[in-house]
C-alpha cells in the first residue's frame, strides 16, 4: 500500500510533500513524469519541479529504464538521477540518498507502479506516493502486472476517497 495517492504528479501538494515527510522525493520516469517512449515531461512538470525546489525539497529521478532515457529528463529538469535502479531492490533508491547525502528516512518515492516502485518504497521503510497511470499503450509484460494492481487500487481508492477534499 501506497502512504497518499494522487491523479498525477503535478497534483502533488505541499501538504501531501508535509505529509509524507520529505526532504527529497525520489521520482519514476515512465507513466509519472512522461508517457512510455516519449521524450517529453507531461505538461507542467517542469513548473512543478521548480516548485518543489522552492519548498527546499530535493527532487531526484530514480528508474528502472537505461541511462539514455533517464539522463534526458535529468538534463531537461536540471536534477539528478539513478538509472537501472531495479526496483522495486532496495539499491536504486539507496544510491539515490547517497548521491543527495540524506538519510533515507527523509525520503519519499513517487511513482505510478504498485510492485516496483511502492513496492521498492515499502521493502526500504521509505513512504510513498501512488500516482494513477494514463497510458494504456504499456508493454505487455506491465499489462500483465496491472491486472493484479487492480484490486489493490480498488481498495486504496475507497479508502482515501475523500482524501483530497
Ligand atoms: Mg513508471
């Protein structure tokens, strides 16, 4: 289970940032910054990350994609950045609080998977944001993990419904 759940990452607030304690956020790339094999963030990430900055919160991208892909949003939202972080392993997110020098129980992960990164999140002690997934055109081997996230966001939803009001 996901600590708060948002319809997107921009929808992410400072009071859900306060929530989850986080000094630093360790961000997903595909489905949570971008579409799957598009090159471009969604639009206002850019303006949100900036934001997130102001609040002297320090946004790191970590994701299981290559350092080719991920090091183009690294360099397009001046952050840093994990590649090949296999999640939901513990390693990524850890090399991700070494690169910042930040213990990692002032972490929090944001990302749209809930057996990679939620997962990852939970297996480290780190909270967690859900963000709900728009692409539908996903590799079918996500596809497959979907089906079983199913219940699981069923039940989440229910739980927070009235979460943001
Ligand atoms: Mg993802």
């Amino acid at each position: 289970m996901p600590t708060l759940f948002a319809k997107k990452i921009t929808d992410v607030s400072y009071n859900m940032l306060k929530e989850v304690e986080a000094r630093a956020i360790l961000i997903d790339v595909d489905n949570t910054l971008s579409m799957h094999g598009s090159n471009e963030p969604f639009e206002g990430v850019a303006e949100w990350i900036n934001y997130i900055k102001s609040l002297d919160i320090k946004p790191i991208i970590v994701s299981n994609n290559s350092n080719r892909r991920v090091k183009l949003f690294a360099e397009k939202l001046n952050v840093l950045y994990v590649s090949d972080a296999k999640k939901p392993l513990k390693s990524g997110f850890r090399k991700a609080c070494n690169l910042l020098n930040l213990d990692e129980n002032h972490c929090a992960v944001i990302g749209d998977q809930l057996f990679t990164d939620i997962l990852g999140a939970n297996l480290i002690g780190m909270k967690s944001i859900l963000i709900e997934p728009i692409d539908k055109n996903e590799p079918y081997l996500i596809r497959l993990k979907r089906l079983f996230e199913k219940p699981i966001y069923f039940i989440f939803k229910y739980k927070y419904y009235n979460y943001e009001s």
